[in-house]
C-alpha cells in the first residue's frame, strides 16, 4: 500500500512537472492598468485562452484562425520562434490594412515580430526572457501582433522617420476606435491589440 502511494505521488509530481504553467495563477495575476483594454478586447472574439497547439489547431479548424502570409504589402513576418501565424480574421485584416497604408505613406515595410502564443509558448518564452509576462496576454487569444520599430526594410537600426510614420498609423487606428496600443522598449517593438470593431 505504502508502496502504491509512493507510486502515485511520483507520477502525480511527473505529471505536474509536465506543465509548465498553473492556469489558476495565470488566470490570477492582475493585469496593468494600461494593459487591462488589450485584455479585455482580446476576449471579445469568443475565443478561450489558448493553452497549447490543441487548442489552437481547434480554431484553425473551425475557420475562426486564419493564417497570417509571411509577407503582404507593407509587412514581412519574421520567422517566428515562440509564436505562431495565426489571427483572428479581423487581426488579419487590420494588419494587412495597416501595412497597406505604411506601404503607400512610405514605400517602405514593417517587420512583425511575434503573433499568437500559447501558454506553452509562453513558459518556453519566459525561459529566454525573463520579461515574458507571468499572467495571461491579448497574444493568448489570437488578437495580437507586435510590430519591431528597428527593423523597418528588413535594416536593423534606428530609423526616425519611418518610425514616426507607424507611431502615426497606430495613432490614427487608436482613434478609430480599431485597436490598442503599447509601446515596448525592451523588445523594441510595438504591442498592437485588434479591437472587436
Ligand atoms: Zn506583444
């Protein structure tokens, strides 16, 4: 008997060990002030937190995930190592909208930098960089890109004008009631939410 506890207790630590994150905590951790609109608009397309590749091959299949295109008018994605490149279709099509319009005002493309993450994703992230959020984000529900602001032209630099041209862009989506905003210095790159509009 003492035996089959002892048995139990190991594969119930195996078990655990296999999991890299408690939903529970994630689920607890109170967001910012300045994040909690990216959260809650990222909850609006009815989709559940996205927990591992399961739960993101179930909304591919159901046609709610659309894929992103490595490059479009405007963008390119970069190769993606702890996301993955698929949006809701109203994030794609006001990705492929605003890269559109950066293409015309400058002639120039954007780089993407990260898409939709699991929570798996997440853990695996948080192992490389500590910044990784603890608690949940708008990229846990497919509603979310974020866009370098040093890579414009596939150039690895400071660029000022193209920069002010997509803080220009974000600005005018912002206000259009179309998405959120948060700029991240120690990624340098632009954190953009899609709003249900
Ligand atoms: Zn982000």
């Amino acid at each position: 008997m003492r035996f089959l506890s002892l048995i139990l207790l190991l594969s119930f630590s195996f078990f655990k060990s296999q999991k890299c994150y408690d939903l529970k905590t994630v689920l607890k951790v109170e967001p910012t002030e300045l994040y909690k609109p990216h959260l809650l608009a990222s909850q609006s397309f009815n989709v559940n937190i996205l927990e591992n590749t399961k739960s993101v091959d179930k909304y591919i299949a159901k046609g709610k995930f659309v894929k992103v295109k490595k490059k479009s008018r405007g963008y390119r994605l970069q190769a993606l190592e702890y996301s993955r490149p698929y949006l809701v279709k109203k994030a794609r099509t006001t990705l492929e909208r605003m890269a559109n319009q950066f293409a015309t005002n400058t002639k120039s493309f954007f780089v993407v930098s990260s898409v939709t993450r699991t929570l798996e994703d997440q853990c695996r992230l948080r192992k490389v960089n500590s910044n990784a959020s603890l608690g949940i984000s708008s990229h846990n529900y497919g509603a979310a890109f974020d866009i370098s602001y040093v890579r414009f032209d596939h150039q690895l630099k400071v660029n000022p004008k193209l920069e002010k041209e997509l803080g220009k862009l974000l600005e005018q989506y912002k206000n259009l009631g179309k998405i959120f905003y948060i700029k991240e210095k120690q990624q340098s790159c632009y954190h953009v939410t899609v709003r249900n509009y």
